[in-house]
C-alpha cells in the first residue's frame, strides 16, 4: 500500500519533531489506538535520549492519523509526545 505523507502532515512532524521516515514507519508497525471522525490511528514509542524544549527525554510516542483510500494511505495529521513509556 502506497504511504504519500501530506504536506499538512510534514509540516506538522517538523514542527513537533518527528521525520516523513518516522511516520512511515509509525503506520507501517505501530500499534493501532482510537481516533475519532471514522480515522485510523497508530502510535510507536522510539527511543529520543535528547533535550526537546529545554529538556531532557528518553523516548518520544509518535502518532500517526490517517484513512485509507482504495490502495493508499492518506495522512492526516502528526502527534509527538515526549517522556517515557514501558
């Protein structure tokens, strides 16, 4: 399935600090959570170890927001929260 990533997302993921690699991989192997509007959602944790905003974080939850349309994957939007997560 083809993963185009919407200039509105990428705009987003650079503001919030995430990369179009991070997101692929994000709807590719995260694991599926709630959204709202009949959208799909899917979230992974990965490791950060870097300061964001004056401080210091160990991992980073990127959440992708997306549907699906015929064979491609349309995103809508980026998350990025930082702290930990086990």
């Amino acid at each position: 399935m083809r993963i185009p990533i919407d200039p509105h997302t990428l705009e987003r993921a650079e503001v919030r600090g995430t990369s179009k690699e991070e997101i692929q991989e994000v709807i590719e192997t995260g694991i599926p959570v709630a959204a709202k509007r009949d959208r799909l959602s899917k979230a992974k944790v990965f490791d950060f170890g870097q300061i964001w905003n004056n401080k210091f974080y160990n991992q980073k939850r990127v959440q992708a927001i997306y549907t699906i349309e015929q064979d491609t994957i349309i995103t809508i939007t980026v998350y990025v929260f930082y702290g930990e997560w086990k």
